[in-house]
C-alpha cells in the first residue's frame, strides 16, 4: 500500500475525494484538548491540514508521512510557521529521526490502519519513549465495534451503514472502502488497546462513529 502514495495522481485525488472538513476537523481534535506549551506529534499528517490548525496554539509540532507528495503540500501549507518539523518516514522507522524531542500530545487520523495487528504493537512501543508520562494520543480510524473474527459475518451489515454513513458521497469512494476494510488491516478496540497498553498507555475514552470508524484517547502512564 504504502507505493500509491508515491504517486501524486493519487494523493491528488485522495485529497480531493477525502480532504478534511472543518467539521471533522474539529472532531478529531478536540479530545487532544491542546495548550500553549504542548508539543505535538502527528502520525499521517498528509497535507498538514491539523498542524497548521495545531500550530496556532502549541509550542511545536512533528509531522511524520510517508509520501513526499503530501508533505510537499504540507511544507507550502505551514510555510512561515515556526517549530515545526516534517519528516518523511515509514510508522515504524520514525524513531529516530524524532530523537531529542519529548511529546505531550499525539495524533492520528486514517493512517495506522496500514500497520498490520502485529506491527501495532511494535510501532507503540517503539514510539513510548518519545512521549512524556501523561502524553495523550488520539487516535481516530477505521476500527472495528465488533471481534474482527467476524468481518465476514458482518459485511453487508457494515456496507448498508457505510452507505448512510457516506452518503452522497458512497460511488465515489465505495471500491476504496471495501480495500480498506478487506485488504489493509483495520482491527477492532481489543486489539488497539492491547497494543497501546503494551507501550504504556491507558485508555481513557473511546467513541464509535460507525460500526467500522471510531476514535480511541490514551494517556501515558509509565
């Protein structure tokens, strides 16, 4: 998955299609509940459309993508805003190149759903230490209300929503929507608890916007 996003007629067309609202974009943020001295990390900050918001308020902000496309838009977006950094890296090698920063606040929205379940972990992990005790993550994508043993059982279910839930939006965006549920690795709140729990995190809130979309809060605990 990650060559598409190599591809600027992609990107070009992925923000079209789903560029964030203002709506949305409230949503997302609100549970990070940011404050003048955070400093943010963003995990598939695409185009940059949440650290621009972000950086009116924070002390300073990470933008980590893994398309040069996207982060292109990102720089032009955020240019002439100070403390920033954007890098151009995969979820699991970001590490180092966020060495010598200490995080109060993390965000994540339509973008771990590429790391497979047993890469979750490994990615929580290996990010924990760059988050101070009591960091919040926010993490909002496609996640399963239900075992994801039972996606099969669950499809025509899940596709009757998904057509309310998008609307007029649905023939655009419906063979994007079953790769993403069928291919990519969305899981359910299990799994991502378990995996968030294992860096040191708790859970501390959690909404289900669909049956197969939702948001998960964490708090850093040790």
């Amino acid at each position: 998955m990650s060559e598409v996003w190599k591809n600027p007629d992609y990107v070009k067309r992925y923000n079209n299609v789903y560029g964030i609202t203002e709506e949305q974009l409230d949503r997302y943020m609100a549970p990070l509940k940011l404050e003048a001295g955070d400093a943010l990390v963003e995990f598939g900050c695409g185009n940059g459309e949440a650290l621009a918001r972000a950086l009116d308020v924070v002390e300073m902000a990470a933008g980590v993508d893994i398309s040069k496309d996207q982060l292109e838009q990102a720089r032009k977006k955020l240019a002439g805003k100070k403390n920033v950094l954007l890098l151009e890296s995969s979820f699991l090698h970001c590490r180092k190149l966020l060495a010598g920063h200490l995080f109060t606040k993390a965000m994540s929205r339509k973008a771990l759903h590429h790391l497979t379940d047993s890469e979750k972990p490994v990615f929580v992990e290996s990010a924990a230490p760059l988050f101070k005790k009591g960091a919040i993550f926010v993490l909002e994508d496609g996640i399963f209300d239900f075992d994801k043993s039972l996606l099969n059982e669950k499809l025509p279910q899940i596709i009757e929503e998904a057509k309310i839930y998008y609307g007029d939006s649905w023939a655009k965006i419906e063979k994007d929507f079953m790769i993403t549920v069928l291919e990519e690795f969305m899981t359910d709140y299990p799994t991502w608890e378990s995996a968030f729990k294992g860096g040191g995190f708790e859970l501390i809130d959690r909404k289900a916007y669909s049956m197969f979309y939702g948001m998960m809060a964490f708090k850093k605990i040790r």
